[in-house]
C-alpha cells in the first residue's frame, strides 16, 4: 500500500470518528497541556504571573481594611472603660440614726460614708457611679436595698445600718468587747452578673473605697473618743475593735459566682455554639444536594428541598445545643439547687432560676440561641460563597463576643446595638438560669426568636440566590467553550454549541437545584 493512501486513509478515519463525536455531543476532546514544568520567571509564564500577584495583592488589601474594620470593634469594646466608669450605679443609702430606736443620737458614721463617696464621684481620677439615695425611697428599710441590687437597679450599694452610730457609741461607752466593726456599713454586690467586670472594674474601687474610708474614719473617730471625757480608759481598753477600726465596710455577696467551671457556660465557651452553628452549613450542604442531584432518581423540587433544608438544619441545632449543654451536666455546674432568697445570699450547693427544670430551660435557651446564630451564618454562607464566608465568622464571632462578654455600661454609646446581639442574649439569659438573678429570660428568648423568625423568612430567597449564582457562574465558565454539560438521570451528557455564547438555562438537572 502507498504510504500516502495509507495516511490519508487514517486521516479520512479520524475525521469522521471527530465529526461523530461533534454530532452526537458524548465526547470532548481534551486541550493538550505542557509536558514540562518551567521556570517562575519564564517568559510563558508571564501572563498569569501578573495575574496571580495581581489577585494576591487584592485579598491581602482586602483581608488587610476588613482586619482594621472587624478587630477594631472588639479593641473598641474596652476603649473609655475608665471614662465610662461612673456609668455604673453604685446606690450609697444611709440608715444611720434614722430608724426607731436609734434615731435619738447624732449619727457620725452614715454622714462620713456619704462624704467619703462623694469625694470619690467628684475626683478627677476614674471612679463608680457614686449615687446617694434617701432611705425614704426603700420604706427606710436596708433589705429593699438589696432587692433594689437584685432587680439591677444598681451594680451595688453602699447601706449604712440604722444602729452604726449607736452601736458604736455604746461599745466605747461600755466597753462591749463583742463589738463587730463589720456590722455597721454593708457593700452589697451580686458577682454572677457579670463575673469579669466585678473582678476587674468594680471591686477594685469598692476596696479603694474601703480603704480609703478607713483611713479618714479612724483618725475623725479617734479624736471624738479622746475629747470625749466621759469615757474611761478601761471600757476602751475592754472594746478596741469599736476604738480602732471602730467601722470596716462588709462586702456582702447575693449571688456569688460558682463554681469555677461554670465560666465556659456563660462566656468562652458560647464561641463554639457559634462555630458549631457556622461549620453546619459546609457539613450538611453536601447531604441535601444529594436530592437534586439525578443520580439514578429524578431531581427533587426546589421549593421542597428549601423546606427539608430549614427542618433538617433546626434539628440538627436541637441535638447539637444537647450536647453541649450536657458538657455543663457532666462537670457538675448545679442545675437543680432551687431558687434562693432575693435578699440573701443562697446556700452553698446555690440556686438556680427552675430548680430541677432549669437543665431544659438552659438546654431551649442554647437552642434557640443556636438557631439565630446558625439561620443567619446559613443566608450570609448562601449569598457570599467562599472563601468569604471566613471574613463573615470572624465578624460574627468579634461582634458576639465583643457585645456579650463585657458590659455595655462600660463600652461607648456605639455599641449599644450589642443589646439586640444574639449571643448577648444568650449569655444572659443563661446567667439567669444558673445562679438566679433576676429574670429578663422573657426579653431574651424574644430577641432570639426574632433573629430566627427573620433569616427563617430571608432563608428561601438566599436558597434561590445560591441557585441563580451557581448557575450564572457556571453558565458564565462555558461561554468560551463549544460545549456544555448538563446533567441527567443516565449521569453527565454534554451537547454542543457555539463559542462565545452562553448555554440555555438548564430547567433540570443538578443547576436547578444549587
């Protein structure tokens, strides 16, 4: 055979298998790619050079404005905290010589309480909210005071006893040596409010203040004793506690915080509902897909798989909030003492909001609580696609945080949208639940509810969002291409057509249901 013939007669062969292939749309003949690796800087590596850089340089612009914008909220949280100091009420109530039988004597101490925290509030140094309220407004009675912290009037109150005068005057003028020094002025204060800025913000002044009573008290009362005739050196010498301090302030605590281990439930450990909650979305897509995918089935209606999403997700969050709750049961944070005494501290197993129910309150607050942290993450991952949706958890999370782990009397006015946050919420109401404060669940659990009621209302729209954007993005990737796939019970098939058009919007198949 001529060698020519016989080229010709293969060409003539693979021509037609191409031309049958190009009819009937099964086969796609493969671009040949470099059989060889080269050089960073070789010259056919020049275009996407500058196109890779040029993109790197982009996302590093853009992670570099949303770091300054994003961070700059959490450093911002505590940036007057000082300044802001005097926003927390502290009620400074005196007593002294006001109540039946003692109201025959000359009160000292009550006047020299009140002078010392006003001298405080009007420094130019930071200080508490120092706020004198007439007994008056409390029925002249000290325990509706305490109820008065309970109720967050006030982070705290300064209460000078009816008797501090009296007591006092009588254990130098018999020489009582039973006298307690701490019976006469009572600090009240309730640490699981808000555990951290107890610590950190406000006990620091009221032992400031009670340092710096003493040292103005003691001097003031020493020279009343020593001009004071009456008083012989025996009945002192009988009552040196009335004689020096004679006043030492009591800090009296409603609601202490603990045990050690419940601080992960109301603060650090509310992070990972929320990462819980936002990696849901990347587990579980996958799985739903798997019914709009006509893999051996025909494709499931979008507006069923939409419904199948949102109840499959929030009951996803129902077992998930379990778990976590349970973590709190397994290490031993009381959630069964019953409730305590508003005006008492509680006993030292604590008190709780529900008693034995508190367990499945906690556990429907964590839920709902889940659910408008996830709904939302589940929108925002829908519209903004990846990578993005990691700038989006760390706003989420800074936000969070920043808005429920520090108080909001502290922050700058800015911050005030923090109180409609869901995870500030959340943190609340679950402070309420484990140690008994006063309740404000009904406020909470609303806020929460809503967050869920509007991305439950925004979720069918950014499911057909994600579906229109997949689609436009894939239709867009095959513009240039002279065919195009789709879809189909019997797997992939790809049809024909011309470069530089779009293919038709697909009406079944896997494109419809993304």
């Amino acid at each position: 055979m001529n060698p020519q013939d016989a080229k010709d007669g293969v060409d003539s062969t693979s021509g037609a298998a191409e031309g049958h292939a190009q009819a009937n749309g099964f086969r796609h003949l493969k671009a040949q790619q470099p059989h060889h690796s080269v050089g960073f800087w070789h010259p056919q590596m020049n275009k996407v050079r500058r196109h890779v850089i040029l993109l790197w340089a982009r996302t590093v612009l853009i992670l570099l404005v949303a770091i300054l914008a994003i961070l700059s909220l959490y450093w911002g949280v505590l940036f007057r905290v000082e300044a802001n100091l005097r926003s927390i009420i502290i009620y400074v109530v005196d007593f002294d010589a006001v109540v039946a039988p003692y109201d025959n004597v000359e009160p000292v101490v009550g006047p020299a309480v009140v002078k010392m925290t006003e001298q405080l509030f009007n420094s130019p140094t930071p200080s508490l909210g120092f706020t004198t309220v007439p007994a008056s407004q409390f029925g002249n009675d000290p325990l509706q005071v305490r109820e008065a912290v309970y109720r967050w009037d006030a982070w705290a109150a300064v209460v000078v006893n009816p008797n501090s005068t009296s007591l006092l005057q009588t254990a130098v003028s018999t020489g009582n040596s039973s006298y307690d020094p701490t019976g006469a002025v009572q600090v009240i204060i309730q640490t699981a409010r808000d555990s951290t800025t107890m610590q950190s913000d406000i006990l620091p002044y009221l032992e400031k203040f009670t340092e710096e009573f003493g040292a103005m008290f003691g001097p003031m009362w020493g020279q009343m004793i020593m001009s004071n005739e009456s008083l012989t050196r025996e009945n002192l010498a009988r009552a040196p506690a009335a004689v020096n301090p004679g006043v030492t302030p009591l800090l009296y605590d409603l609601r202490p915080f603990s045990p050690p281990t419940a601080t992960p439930a109301v603060s650090i450990g509310l992070i990972y509902l929320i990462i819980m909650a936002f990696f849901s979305f990347s587990f579980f897509l996958p799985i739903h897909m798997k019914y709009i995918q006509p893999q051996g089935h025909p494709p499931l209606h979008f507006w069923q798989l939409i419904i199948w999403r949102w109840f499959a997700t929030v009951a996803a969050y129902c077992f998930i909030s379990l778990a976590y709750s349970l973590i709190s049961l397994a290490f031993q944070i009381p959630l069964w003492p019953a409730p305590a005494s508003h005006v008492f501290s509680p006993p030292p197993e604590g008190a709780t909001a529900y008693g034995r129910a508190t367990f499945v309150v906690y556990w429907m607050v964590n839920y709902v609580g889940m659910c408008a942290l996830g709904l939302a993450c589940e929108n925002v991952a829908m519209i903004i696609g990846q990578p993005w949706t990691a700038l989006w958890l760390i706003f989420w999370v800074i936000t969070n945080v920043s808005t429920s782990f520090y108080s909001l009397d502290l922050a700058p006015g800015f911050y005030a949208w923090g109180y409609a946050w869901p995870l500030h919420n959340i943190v609340e109401a679950s402070r309420q639940l484990l140690f008994d404060l006063h309740s404000k669940i009904g406020l909470n659990v609303g806020v929460l509810f809503a967050w869920s009621a509007i991305n439950t209302a925004l979720f069918p729209f950014c499911c057909y969002f994600m579906r229109w954007k997949g689609e436009h993005e894939k239709r867009q990737a095959e513009k240039n291409k002279d065919r195009y796939v789709v879809d189909t019970e019997n797997g992939e098939k790809e049809l024909v057509k011309e470069k530089g058009q779009k293919p038709p919007i697909r009406k079944r198949g896997f494109m419809r249901g993304v």
